[in-house]
C-alpha cells in the first residue's frame, strides 16, 4: 500500500453542506448505510466520519490526517492543529454561523452582565466559560446533550446555542441577548502531516480544489455573440470587477464574449446584454473557479 492521506468528514449537520462541496472539488463520494468509512474515488484518500465536535481532536492525535469541522469546535477542544484554509460554507445559508446567549423573551436578562450567578445549558462548554470570564462574570455552565433550546427557563436561566439565522430560537420564544463567538469552518491538519512532504503536497491540492469549488458557488458563466460596433455597449452592462474575454470569430465584424459574474445579477445583466445588442447568450454554472 503506497502513501495515504485520511481524511475526516463531519457527520451530522455538516455532512450533507460537506459532501456536496467535496462532489464540486470533484471528489465523488458513497456513504453506506450506517457505514463510518465512506468511498472516495481518489485511491490515494480513505474517509472516516465523526461529530464535528470530535474532528479537532482526532485530527491533534494523528488518527486522521486532515479534517473539516468549525472553529468553535477548535477551540472548544483546545485542539494544537494547522489551519490550512478557511472555507465559509454552513448548513444551510451564507450568514455566518454563530453561538450566542439566548434567553426567554419575559427574561429580565438584557446584558451578559445580568448573567452573573445564573445557569447555563450549552453544547459549548469551554468557550462560555472564556467569554463570562472575559466580562468578568460568575455564572455555572453545563453541557448539554442537546434540544438546547427547550431547557430555558424550565432547567437553565439562558442558552448558549448555534445559529445562522435565528428562526429556531425565535420559534422557540428565546431572544439573543449577544454573540458569543463566530464560526468558520476549517480545514484543518495534523502538524505531522504537514510536515510530510507528500501528504503535505496532496492537502494543498485538496485544500485548492474546495475553495475553488466555494469560490464558484455563487458565481455563474456568460458566453454571448457580440457585434464589433456594439462591443462598447454590450462592455459598458458589465459589472466593472469583471473583465471580460473578447475572442475573434470567423466573421470579422462578430466576436466572441465570455464572462463569470456574480449568480444573483444575471437576471436582469441578460436582457440589458441584449437590449444592448449581444445575441446568443449561454448562462452556464461552475464547477470550480481556481484564482
């Protein structure tokens, strides 16, 4: 057997936001049923998966070599590890995902302040601990296994919990008194790893290809005909960032124009191409797109 890197995947929340980011950097891969060591169609990679709480640390411990978790959970565990990239993706939005201190609505609690002597439920233990300790306020934190959101104000005086969006503390009748910290997630790697030459090598490669595949997300692909005496025009409706590729065609008064734009402007970009005089326009989505 020659070289081999292991790789860990988050399983739950992140898992399905994971592999389908994986699937665009072009790595196809197969979960079996209640299988821990998913397929992976590179010979030279082999999957493990595990609670993204828990990949930090067996990434610390060299059981895998690399692996995708959040920063929270980094810090969470204390984890001694190298942070190779930052990819910005989460469970279901762009916003980012954070852990704040929730409370009932007819709570009295308003500030972190008012937190002093009370009790809190949170999956975050060690990072609450830090940020009372930081407003220097005394307050007891205790895990919770989880359905956070329902322990206060029958079992605890607030949460602190993980949110993109909010919905679910609000459904719950909870308001955000302050955010405890943000959360990115990390691909990150054993420092011995790192230090592999090889290994080192190929978690570069990896590292390329998902942010090339996040970087591609939101972005989208323009090919259009463009008269010559209307390249002007048709240049002036293009987002200014965006420099486009001018090819020439057969017929010398025509030429060919290609673009990549942000997604959520071609909608109205297209028939402002057109108005301006391009013709045969193709929007085409992206894989990958490596800067």
């Amino acid at each position: 057997m020659g070289n081999m890197l292991k790789l860990g995947i988050p399983k739950g929340s992140l898992q399905s936001s994971t592999l389908k980011l994986l699937e665009k950097a072009g790595y196809k891969i197969i979960i079996r049923d209640r299988s821990y060591t998913p397929y992976i169609d590179d010979p030279e990679i082999s999957c493990l998966m595990f609670r993204a709480q828990e990949i930090a640390r067996y990434v610390e411990r060299g059981v895998i070599d690399i692996g995708l978790t959040g920063k929270d959970w980094i810090v969470e565990n204390g984890a001694d590890v190298i942070e190779v990239e930052d990819l910005v993706y989460s469970k279901n939005t762009s916003q980012p995902y954070r852990w704040v201190v929730a409370v009932p609505e007819e709570s009295s609690i308003q500030t972190v302040k008012d937190l002093e002597g009370k009790r809190i439920a949170t999956e975050l233990v060690e990072a609450t601990r830090r940020y009372l300790k930081q407003h220097g306020v005394s307050a007891e934190v205790e895990f919770s296994w989880g359905a956070t959101e329902i322990k206060a104000p029958l079992l605890v005086d607030a949460i602190v919990e993980g949110t993109e969006t909010g919905s679910s503390l609000r459904a719950n009748n909870l308001r955000i008194v302050d955010t405890v910290t943000e959360s990115a997630t990390k691909l990150i790697a054993n420092h011995q790893a790192w230090a592999d030459a090889w290994k080192k090598q190929k978690i570069e490669v990896l590292a390329m290809l998902l942010k090339g595949a996040l970087a591609a997300e939101d972005k989208v692909g323009l090919k259009m005909n463009v008269p010559r005496d209307k390249l002007e025009q048709v240049s002036s409706q293009l987002p200014s960032l965006h420099t486009p590729t001018i090819s020439n065609q057969a017929d010398p008064d025509w030429v060919a124009l290609e673009v990549i734009i942000d997604d959520a402007v071609a909608r109205d970009l297209i028939p402002a191409l057109k108005r301006a005089g391009a013709e045969g326009i193709i929007e085409y989505p992206l894989n990958k797109v490596i800067y």
